[in-house]
C-alpha cells in the first residue's frame, strides 16, 4: 500500500479521521478521544498485523505521526 | 497453564443482577456530553444500558440470592454443598473474606472449605477449574462457585471512558463430581506486567485510605486514587494479544474447531472487542453472544454466567453444547475453557431488590 492508501484506510476505519489529512493536529479534532484511540489500535492490528499501544497513539500530535507507526512507511 | 478435569459437570447457573437501571445516553447528557458522541460510542462499544446495586446491596448479597434461587431451583439443601468459592474483588470486608460470610448466612456444613479468589474478568474461568479440581482429585461432590461484583461503586461518574461502562451482578454456579467421562478443558495465564493498565490504587496495604486528590486527563476525565482506573486502549491490545491464542490452545486441546463447535462465551466486555475476538478466532457473530453488554454492562466475573444464562439458557437446559469460554481483564489475565455443558438446571436473570 502507497502512504496515500494507508491513509485512506485509515481515514474509513477511524472515524474521527474521516476528513482529516497527514497535517492534521489529533489534538484539534472534536472526536479524538479514548474511542478514536481503540479504533486506531484496533485499525493498526488487523490491516497491518501491528501491535501498537495505547501510549503509542497518544504520542502521536498529527495523522502523519500515525502513520509513521507502520514500519515500512517510515 | 493447560488442565483437563473429567468427572465433573456444570450442574446449574444463576444471577442475579442490580436492580437500577442506568441509560448510557441520558447519563451522558446528564454530565454536559455531546448527543453525537454519546450514540458513536453507543453504536461502536454496543452499550445501552446497565443494572448497577442499589445503595446497601453488595456482591455478597447478589450471590447469595442467586445461590438461593439456584438450590430451590434444584430442590437442594445448602448442607450438600462441600466446598464455596467466592471471586470477587468487591468483597464486603477486608477480613473475613466474602465464602467464610455466605457460608454462615448459607447455614453451609463445618466441613466445606470456604475461600475467596481476589480476580476480576477472568475469574469465573479461574474459578471454575478450582471448583472442578476439587471434585475431580479434591474429594467434593459440589461445589458452589460464586463469581460477583460492584465495580459501579469504584468508578468516578466524571470519568466517562469508564464509569459507563459497568454494571453489577452476582452469579451462583454448582458444579459436581459425575461418573461422565467427557473432559473439561482450561488453559489458564497471567501478564503481571501490565497489572497498571486496570487498577484501584487505593485501598490495600501499600496505599491504605486517605486523602484523595481528583486529577483531571487530556479528555477531561476525572479519577482519584480510590477509583477504578483503566486504560482502554491497552486492555484492548492485551486482549488481542493473549486472547486468540489461549482460545485456539485450549480447543486443540479438547478437539473443537470453530464449525462444530456450538457457541464462543467471552466475557462480555463490549461489543467492539468481541466482535473482533470472535473474527480472529474464526468464530461467527451468531456463535458468539454479544447482547449481555447493551442489557447489563459489563458484569466483571458474573459476565460468562450471565451470557450463557440471557443468551444460550434454552439451549443450555436441553444441552449438551459444545462449548468455548475465555475470561480476560485484571491483572492482567485470562482463563478459556472448552467442553460439553449442559443439560443444567438455570434459574433466570432476576434484580435485587425485587
């Protein structure tokens, strides 16, 4: 998957990341919560077989971070 | 840790719950959240509404009701029963433990042991292959397991991402020593290293009652040091993480596959997740009960008894089922089981009071 797939699957799994882009801060997301956390976690272990922590995502302070989480895109 | 029992069998289930009935939606609203993130949360954790206990009733009180609705039920005397277990982490004292309290309220027999399991989640599992160890090499004939919680009164109703999230119940399970044959299979484990990620600090030896200090988390929660704290996000990838696997070891074990075996009991944490367990472990959604959480809230070690009862309980009562159970949750840890259960003797999801 190109970097712009990862996000588009990432973008229809989370739904607090409906209509965000790599530049987009979590932080300025009405629905980045405990929820959109589980989501990405739960995104990360069954599209890239990677587990990932909570800890992790919460490190995170844009959509690109996210993504740099996934090894072969970073 | 693997263990296959022989001889022993579920003879009879009961539960009952608390008796007032809390809306997820309009507790939420209640507090100042927004209606379109409360019916997201609704939507993808499954939950709508939970039982907590009223003011005075405790786990003690929910089991010991289902214990008595399950022995007329069965038209036993409480004098049969060689041995209690009680799991709980919400037990009514320190001292004494909560088997040694409804032991004497029971009228039990001088010569039934009675001790508690201090676990959560996964307990009724645990407590399971302890009641079947004990009629299997230990000598009982029955014994009563009871499995119950308060968690509602630990969690701090400004911490939404917990305080919705459980509801309180107490179950009875009688399990006895049979001339069958047929195995009960557990495998059983524990990750220590992540006993943080659910926890009370308060309240034990290392950190006694004292002040509490609310603080506040980056989405607004509110907690202090005598509430339950839990960390979703990392309870969640323990699961994903330890779940699968004990579920797939202990129905090799037993010889089960996904297609012919009848039904997947998980505790029922949340839709979200069970939904997930079950597709990892090739299980179907109508094989996998998931309603208990929308009904009761999740019910810490009341929550398999509950879903075989509020889900299977027919089924159950004509039995046997094949059936693939796994606990997990505080500790962390977790128990699965595989074996054929059934016919039992149910008593039916009643609250307390009445």
């Amino acid at each position: 998957m190109t970097r712009a797939e990862q996000l588009a699957a990432l973008r229809a799994d989370v739904d607090a990341l409906a209509h965000a882009d790599e530049a987009t801060v979590l932080a300025a997301l009405p629905q980045w919560d405990s929820l959109a956390i589980l989501l990405v976690v739960s995104h990360f272990e069954h599209v890239h077989e990677i587990e990932i922590t909570g800890a992790q995502v919460r490190a995170c302070r844009t959509v690109g971070d996210i993504l740099n989480l996934i090894p072969s895109l970073s | 840790m693997h263990s296959s029992l022989s001889n022993i069998r579920l003879a009879g289930l009961a539960v009952t719950t608390g008796s007032v009935v809390r809306d997820f939606i309009a507790d939420g609203l209640a507090v100042g959240v927004d209606r379109a993130a409360l019916e997201r949360t609704a939507k993808t954790i499954g939950l709508r509404e939970r039982r907590v206990a009223a003011a005075g009733i405790t786990a003690l009180d929910l089991c010991a009701d289902a214990t008595e609705r399950l022995l007329s039920e069965m038209g036993l005397d409480a004098t049969s029963i060689d041995a209690v277990i009680f799991v709980t982490q919400t037990p009514d004292h320190a001292q004494p433990n909560n088997a040694s309290l409804l032991h004497g309220r029971l009228g039990l027999s001088k010569s039934a042991p009675a001790y508690d399991l201090a676990m959560g989640c996964s307990g009724w599992v645990t407590g399971l292959h302890q009641a079947a160890l004990l009629c299997a090499h230990g000598g009982a004939a029955r014994v009563l397991l009871c499995a119950g919680d308060t968690l509602s009164r630990l969690t701090n109703p400004g911490d939404r991402s917990t305080d919705p999230l459980f509801g309180d119940a107490g179950s009875a399970t009688l399990v006895e020593k049979t001339g069958r044959s047929a195995p009960l299979h557990f495998v059983l484990g524990a990750d220590g290293s992540g006993a943080e990620a659910i926890m009370v600090k308060q309240g034990g030896a290392r950190q006694p009652t004292g002040p509490l200090t609310e603080r506040t988390d980056a989405e607004g929660n509110r907690t202090h040091d005598a509430n339950l704290v839990m960390n979703g996000a990392d309870v969640f990838s323990f699961t994903l993480r330890e779940v699968p696997g004990a579920i797939e070891s202990v129905m090799r074990h037993a010889g089960y596959v996904p297609a012919t075996t009848d039904t997947l009991v998980l505790h029922q944490a949340n839709r979200f997740i069970l939904s997930t367990l079950a597709k990892k472990t090739g299980f179907t959604e109508a094989q996998t009960p998931m309603s208990v959480v929308e009904h009761f809230g999740n019910q810490s070690s009341t929550s398999i008894p509950c879903a075989l009862i509020h889900c299977l309980g027919d089924r159950l009562e004509a039995g046997p089922l094949k059936v693939v159970g796994c606990g997990f949750g505080v500790g962390l840890s977790w128990g699965a089981f595989a074996g054929e259960i059934g016919p039992l003797t149910i008593a039916p999801i009643l609250s307390l009071p009445r």
